[in-house]
C-alpha cells in the first residue's frame, strides 16, 4: 500500500505538545503509523462528519483522509472526554 502524506494542523501539534512526554511519544507513533495504514483495525468514521478516529489509551486522533490525493490530515488529539468538543 502507498504511504499518505501527513499534514498536521497547528491546533493540533499545540495539542500535542501539551501532552506529557511518554503520551505524546505514543500518538507520534500511532500518526505514523496512519502515514501507511489510514485505516487501521479499530479506527472507526465519525457520523455525521468527514473524519475518522483511531485510540491510543485514553486519547483520540481525528484525521481525514483524502485518497484521491493520498493525503491525511490530523485535525485533533486529546483526552477521550475532551476531543469531540
């Protein structure tokens, strides 16, 4: 499979580095992981909204995927409780 080109909102990089270390290493891992895989076991589409999320622990990624392009795009990251707001 072809990898996608990341983007990353600046939102969304100031949301990351609000994180605490080990847990910003861990989401940096999992974007990653999206470059290859945009829709991983477990990553479900939002309804209602153009957007997917995938888990790591507590916190979620929001992101859109735009095959035609093969480019995905983070739009959020934050705690579970927090993120759909």
């Amino acid at each position: 499979m072809a990898s996608y080109k990341l983007l990353i909102k600046p939102s969304a990089i100031k949301e990351l580095e609000a994180l605490a270390k080990r847990d910003r290493q861990r989401i940096i891992t999992r974007i990653r992981a999206l470059a290859s895989d945009p829709r991983p076991s477990g990553c479900e589409k939002l309804t209602g909204h153009d957007l997917h999320r995938t888990r790591q622990g507590n916190d979620r990624i929001l992101y859109s995927v735009n095959d035609s392009s093969q480019e995905l795009t983070i739009i959020k990251t934050g705690h579970r409780k927090d993120v759909y707001r």
